[in-house]
C-alpha cells in the first residue's frame, strides 16, 4: 500500500516541482516588466488611457446609429449648385485585418493562423509596452506588411502607362501633374494617413511643399479600438515599428508633408458617422482645389454612399466595400437650402480608377 501510494503521488509531485520552475523563471519577468513599465511610466500612463477608451467606445458609443437622410428635392439642384470632385482611396490591410478578418485568404487559412497570430499581436502589444512606444497593434491600427505591399502596388500603379484617355486623366489628377487642381486629405487613422503617404510617395516627393490635410471627419464608423486615434490633437502621427522597418521613407512625409490644423484628437463619445459625414460634406465645399484626394476607410465609404445617393440606386458602392488601395471617382453637388448645404451624389459620376469594390 505504501508503494501505491507512493506512486499516485508521483503525478502531483511533478506538477509541483514543474510550477514552482515556471514560477521561479517567471518571477524575474514579472520583476523586469514592471519596472519598465514604471521605467517608461507616461507610454504606460497611455496604454492605460487607451485601455479605457477601448472599453467606453465599445459599450457606449452610438458611431453607427444615425438615420439616413431623405432624399433631396432635386429642383433645389437646378436653380443653383455647386459641384465637387472626390477619389476614395481606402487604405491598405491592418494589423487588426490581419489578425481579425480573413481578407484575401481562404477561411480554411484564416482559421488555422487565427491562434498564432493571435498570440503575435499580443506578444508585439506587450512589447511595444515595456519599450516605451507610442504605438499599438490594435489602437489605431497600423498597416500590415502586407498592407505596405498593397499600398506599394497602388504606388506602381500610378507610374505605370496609362491604357486610356479616362484613365490617364485621373492618373494625372492622382499623381499631381494635371491642370485640374487637386488635393491629398486622410482620415485621422494612421493606416488612412500611411496609405497616402506610401500611395502617393512620387508627388509628394517631387512637391516637397505638398501637404496632406488629416482631418477627422473621416475617421472610420466602427467602435473597435482600431478605430480610435492615438493621435493627440494638432500632434505631428509618429510611425508605427512596421513602417520605421519596411518603409523609413514614409517618416519624413508624416513628419514633414502633414497637415494637422484641422486634427481635434480623437472622435468623441458623443459623435456618430451621420455627423462626421455631414461636416465632411460641409468642409469639402470650403477648399478651393476641384478634385479632393480622400484616404479612408472601408464602412466609411460605403456608409457615404448609402447616406448621399439617392434611395432609388441601386449602385454596388452602396452594398460592397472598396478592396484596399481602390480608388473610387465620383461627384458630389451641394446646393443651399434654408441656409444649409443639401448634398447628392451624381451616381453617373462614379467610375473605378483603380481596384474598385
């Protein structure tokens, strides 16, 4: 009896032996994580800071809840209208993406490096923690590699031959060699920003002078932490550990070419999508340039296209979302009705430049 007894101890002497191991291995991590934490105590002050703000947007924000808005009275529209010409561009893939969402991978693929990836962007949010970096995988979510990539391919794109008339006239318009007056605006989100950036790195380079307007209107109609800016307000955006890696070019453009006059921080509690597509709206009839260059995002576009075209459309941009690194063409009228801007879009003005939905 002795002996049994002596063997069915066996197993819980092993767990004992194995967790007082792990735990002495594990005491000096815990003992080096927390002094650099106190080490780098204002990055661990934000962390915290964003750790609450993801738990408010997702239990208390109402980003997506805003009614449509009617259809306008089109002879409002013949007496007097202005018109505007806009390009979506939507940003390459996130990490968030790359971590959440299974993009151009097959389910199978998404589901089998859904764990491991996982634990990658964990361990990289931990990281980036301890080291004292004003960055984070999930807040504010940066582009991928592979989002760099697709953004690098729209950048080819532009340099290419064009293969018709259209296309070399929104070519030109994109890559600022056009008569037609055009400007580069981004979303407050630094993929949208990045994806400008790296997109349109020619024109930037060859007009040192060129700015991008970041303006938050355009932030994106979601209550992930991917969707909150870690940007403070008229703050210059600091490039993610991705970008410093893969495209150190793209520094000096955030550094340099970003204009961040119109940047108010983060999008409050208290706003929705319906609201900052109405002040977009309101806005982009106060620039003077003809064509207005928009890095966005996803359901953002789609949810403009919803709002602005008629109810009657039955335009695919209405029900898909632009594929990263598209570029979407369209016109925009505004006319003035009891002091205020009523705003359509032309659905005959849409035209894919590039990748589409």
């Amino acid at each position: 009896m002795a002996v049994l007894g002596v063997i069915m101890a066996i197993p819980a002497l092993i767990s004992f032996y194995v967790l007082w191991v792990i735990s002495m291995l594990l005491r000096p991590v815990f003992v080096i994580s927390v002094g650099l934490l106190l080490w780098n105590f204002p990055s661990t002050v934000l962390k915290f800071k964003q750790v609450v703000n993801t738990a408010a947007y997702m239990f208390l924000t109402n980003d997506k809840k805003y009614k449509k808005l009617p259809d306008p009275n089109m002879d409002d529209f013949k007496v007097k209208h202005e018109r505007k010409t806009i390009i979506f561009v939507r940003h390459g893939e996130s990490c968030w993406n790359d971590t959440f969402n299974a993009g151009e991978r097959s389910k199978l693929d998404f589901l089998k490096g859904f764990l491991p990836g996982l634990l990658l962007a964990s361990l990289t949010e931990i990281y980036l923690a301890l080291t004292g970096r004003v960055d984070s995988w999930f807040y504010d979510s940066p582009l991928s590699e592979y989002g760099v990539s697709q953004i690098t391919r729209l950048a080819e794109f532009l340099k290419r031959p064009p293969t018709t008339p259209e296309e070399k006239k929104y070519i030109d318009i994109l890559n600022g060699t056009s008569s037609t007056s055009s400007v580069l605006i981004s979303s407050n989100l630094r993929r949208a920003i990045s994806t400008i950036c790296i997109g349109f790195r020619s024109r930037l380079t060859s007009s040192p002078s060129s700015k991008i307007i970041i303006h938050p209107s355009l932030q994106e109609i979601s209550r992930n932490p991917d969707t909150l800016s870690i940007t403070p307000p008229q703050t210059l955006v600091e490039p993610s550990w991705i970008e410093k890696r893969l495209y150190p070019n793209v520094v000096h453009s955030l550094q340099n070419q970003c204009d961040m006059t119109f940047h108010t921080g983060n999008k409050p509690l208290t706003s929705n999508g319906g609201l900052r597509m109405s002040e977009f709206c309101d806005f982009a009839f106060t620039l003077n340039e003809d064509v207005l260059i928009c890095g966005g995002h996803s359901l953002w576009f789609r949810s403009y296209f919803r709002q602005y075209l008629p109810s009657s459309s039955k335009h695919v941009a209405k029900v898909k979302k632009m594929v990263n690194g598209g570029c979407v063409k369209f016109e925009v009228l505004r006319a003035v009705k009891g002091g205020k801007g009523v705003y359509v879009i032309d659905e005959e003005s849409i035209r894919v430049v590039y990748g589409g939905f």
